[in-house]
C-alpha cells in the first residue's frame, strides 16, 4: 500500500509531470505470463530503476523495509521464502486473504525500529548484515528521510531492490517511462513482483505457479462480468482520515485501484482522480459523486467496515449505493501484492451478484 497513510505527508506521491493519471488505466490490461523459466543462472544481473544489480547466490539474509507496504512481505511468504528474511518492517493489521496477516506477523523484525519517517534509519540497515535490501518505492533508499542509499548499501556489500513499478516513488530523476509504468500499475504488476523474486533467488517454477493461479482467478471474475454495464465504485479507507486535512475518509483512485476494480466489473468514481485525489476532494465532490457500490476499506483489527458504510450512507444519501445498502468490505487486495485476486473476486460479487 505504498504512499498510503502517513508516508504521503513525507512526499512519496509520484512525481509530477505532463503525463497525469494514466490513460492506460481505461484500457484492459494483460494477465498473460511468459512461460515458466528454468533453474537461475548465476551470476544474474539485472538492471532494477537504473541501477546494476549482480547476485552470484540465492540472498539467504534479506531486510525488508516498510515504505507502508505489505507487498514484498506478501511476495516473500506466498513463494515460501519466509526462511530468508533477516528482518521484516511491513505489518498490515488485517488481509483480503485469511491467515496472511498471522504468516506476516511470523516473520521476523530483526528488532529494528522506525525513524519519524516510518521506516528503518540507515545505521540499523548498514548495520544488518544483510545481503538483501528491498524497498516497495525509491525513496526508501532517500537520505533526506533518513535511510540509507543504495550506493552506500552496494558499497557495504548489501544489493537493494525496488519494486519495479514503484521506481517513479521518490525518484526526482524518474524517467518518463517509470512515471507511466508507476501510474499504469495493475495486478500485473504484482505478478511481475512474484516472478522477479522467483528470478533471483531461484524458485522460477515456484513463482510462476503462484502467480498463474492468482492470474487465473481474476480472469475468470473478468469472463464471469464481461459484457455487464460497469458499476460506478468509491474506494474509501476512513481510518486512513489523517491523509487529508479535512476529517474525510482517504479515496483513492488511479493506477491498480482502477484495474482493481475494472477487474471486477467497475468503473472508479472518480475515473481521473489519481494519486492527489484524496488530498485535493472535498464534501461537495463527494456528494455529487455517482456510487453504486461502496468499496470500504480497513488497515486494522478494529475497524468496522459496515459502520464506516452506514457512517458514509448517512452522510451521502443521493448515492445509489446508500439507497441500495451496496457496500463491501476490503483490505490489502486493493494495492500492490499478493492478493488482488481476493479483492476483485469480493468486489465483483457485491457488484454482479447475478454473475455468480
């Protein structure tokens, strides 16, 4: 969930430019996988947001690093390379998938800290003994914030990896193409995450049947709800309220939150909202937005997805969605990582219930 609670405050939105929320975004995306490769090579070298990276092993002692993500952590336990992470920083309190939360939690936390900035200070990293550092965005390598940078982690001895389609996140000098990729995100993506670790740390076979069930699954909602209207979908996450300055829930829009819910037979709300949206809307925006369904979601325990909707419905009684009762609960399925599949399969059902 990168860039979602209290990092937007720290500048981890995409960075500006002339290419704005991205109209790839409207367009149907790909969940076709090249075929399975074979046992690694190595040494592998790859090229990772510029920069050169060279294993000559399988990493065996990996640091992940928060960045308000649970993609990595999700990506690492779901190929079962739960026995390689040194340290784990990411934490989501609840999961679209039953029993990811408890397997996360299992990781260990090397007994590292955060900074203010909500992530692991640089001298717990160079100190780590790590010979793995993954950030969900490039600016968990920013020492404005911090952290350590990724030449002085190559210059100790310790690779970093960026999640590919978050190269454009704290990256000043982010290329035309990484701001496109980063605003384009899909479900794609996170499958492309699975297949890049499973490239490194040679588990291909693995990587590629994980990420094919999971590609399977939204293939089959999408087959199951083509050719039926799409439905206008909110995403809101109250307890996310401290994202604004106004006391309104986060809503969030563009890049995998649109694929999301374009998977499961919908249409954003605010179709071009993008990463600001929920910095920039205000009450009136909200109450002339057209909502048949109301996608609420929740980061912790103790949330309650159907008070937060009949909260919201009070509040907005000309959506269809209020006057229909249409909601549905979710949580990390909606962001980059392992679990999509379980979001658009909830989604599409509280959409197109005739479809199932």
């Amino acid at each position: 969930m990168a860039c979602g609670l209290a990092l937007v405050a720290a500048g981890c939105a995409a960075p500006g430019g002339d290419d704005g929320p991205a109209d790839a975004a409207e367009a149907e995306f790909d969940l076709r996988l090249p075929p399975a490769g074979g046992p690694t090579r190595y040494p592998l070298s790859i090229d990772n947001c510029g920069m050169r990276l060279t294993f000559n092993a399988p990493p065996r002692r990996v640091l992940i690093l928060n960045g308000t993500s649970v993609a990595e952590a999700e990506s690492m336990v779901a190929l079962g390379l739960g026995d390689r992470v040194l340290a784990n920083a990411q934490h989501y309190g609840v999961s679209d998938q039953p029993g990811l939360t408890e397997r996360i939690d299992a990781l260990p936390t090397g007994g590292l800290s955060q900074n203010r900035h909500f992530d692991v200070p640089a001298e717990q990293v160079l100190a780590s003994g790590a010979d793995l550092v993954i950030s969900t965005w490039s600016g968990g390598f920013d020492p404005a914030l911090g952290f350590a940078t990724r030449e002085q982690l190559a210059a100790a001895g310790m690779p970093s990896l960026v999640n590919p389609v978050n190269c454009a996140m704290g990256k000043p000098d982010a290329t035309p193409e990484e701001r496109r990729t980063h605003l384009a995100a899909s479900p794609r993506d996170s499958l492309n995450f699975l297949l890049l670790l499973g490239q490194i740390f040679d588990v291909s076979g693995r990587a590629h049947a994980v990420a094919t069930d999971l590609a399977n699954r939204i293939d089959r909602v999408r087959a199951a709800v083509a050719g039926r209207p799409a439905k206008k979908m909110l995403v809101v996450f109250p307890g996310m309220s401290m994202m604004n300055d106004n006391g309104l829930p986060a809503v969030l829009a563009g890049g995998i939150y649109d694929r999301v819910l374009q998977a499961a037979g919908g249409v954003n709300s605010f179709p071009r909202g993008g990463p600001d949206l929920t910095r920039t809307i205000n009450a009136e925006q909200l109450a002339v937005a057209e909502v048949d369904l109301l996608v609420v979601g929740a980061f912790t325990p103790g949330e309650v997805p159907e008070r937060e909707a009949r909260r919201l419905f009070d509040a907005y009684p000309g959506w269809a969605a209020a006057r229909n009762n249409a909601w549905v609960g979710v949580s990390d399925g909606v962001y980059l990582g392992t679990t999509n599949a379980w979001a658009v399969e909830k989604i599409a059902k509280a959409a197109h219930p005739e479809s199932f």
